[in-house]
C-alpha cells in the first residue's frame, strides 16, 4: 500500500503523466469524491476496475489519506490544483 503522505504526489504524478485516460479520470473523480465527507463520499468501488493494477494502490492510499491525515489541507489544495489544471488541459 502506498503511504498516505505520499498519495496525493502519486496521484498528481499519474494524472500528469496521462490525463486522458480512464485511470487519470477515476482517480480524479475519486479525489473530488473524497472532498464530500457529508455526502458520504460514495464512490462506485467497481471504477477501480479502470485503474491498472500497478495503480491501484494509489486510490487506496487517497483513501487511507482521507481518514489519517484528511482532505482540505494546503497540500490537498496544492495538488487539486494541478490536477484540475492537467485535466482540463491548462
């Protein structure tokens, strides 16, 4: 499992790297997923299936990150930031 503190570089890493493809698009719907703790940051877990499995492990630290370190911080804000300019192709 990828450690948490290191999860969001992974992630903007990999969306960086290939913002088009489904990987880049789960992981970033997972990220803005995560954002919406009241909602019950309800994410089909089946998306996960768009993921490779070398990836994978990415979501599951995002989510380990969201309960250990939480979402919201500078470093979230950071990386959200340029992920939603690399998908947006800005």
């Amino acid at each position: 499992m990828i450690d948490p503190t290191t999860a969001l570089d992974q992630t903007v890493a990999a969306i960086e790297a290939a913002p088009e493809s489904a990987a880049a698009l789960t992981l970033y719907a997972l990220v803005n997923t995560l954002e919406y703790e009241r909602a019950g940051r309800l994410f089909k877990l089946a998306k996960l299936r768009d993921i490779p499995a070398e990836q994978r492990p990415i979501a599951y630290g995002l989510m380990e990150r969201s309960v250990v370190i939480g979402i919201g911080d500078d470093a979230w804000n950071e990386a959200k930031a340029r992920i939603d300019r690399a998908i947006r192709g800005v």
